[in-house]
C-alpha cells in the first residue's frame, strides 16, 4: 500500500534549498572575487555559468514556495 501524500514540511524543505542555493552561490563569488585572476577563463565560465543556473533555481524555489503556501491556506 502506497504511503499518503505528506505535504506538511515541502515549505521548510523548499526554503532549506533555497538557503543552501545561495550559500553556494555566495562561496562561488567569493572565490572568483579572491581567485578570479588566478584561474583559468574556463573555469570561471563554468563557475559564472552554475552561479547563473543557481540563480533561475532560486526564482524556482521561491515560486514553489509562493505556490506551496497558497495551497496550504486554501485547505
């Protein structure tokens, strides 16, 4: 038998994402603010480029989030 749909803690753990998208997002800068004109013009395309996808994933996170919440209420 399939286990009942548990939605209860999806905000915490969409917000939990959210919070270790930027942590990483911020170390990232960081290291290319310290290191940027020591590596190679690959690495820091590759590194500004994940930095980019991060950032989409955030606006992600924060729309589930708006939409999880709206949901919540609704019930």
């Amino acid at each position: 038998m399939a286990k009942p749909d548990d939605r209860s803690d999806n905000v915490e753990k969409l917000q939990e994402s959210v919070q270790n998208t930027i942590g990483n997002f911020r170390e990232a800068e960081d290291y290319l603010n310290e290191f940027g004109d020591e590596i190679p013009v690959e690495e820091r395309n590759t590194i500004e480029d994940k930095n980019e996808r991060r950032k989409e994933s955030i606006r992600g996170f924060r729309s589930e989030i708006k939409d999880e919440a709206q949901g919540s209420q609704n019930q």
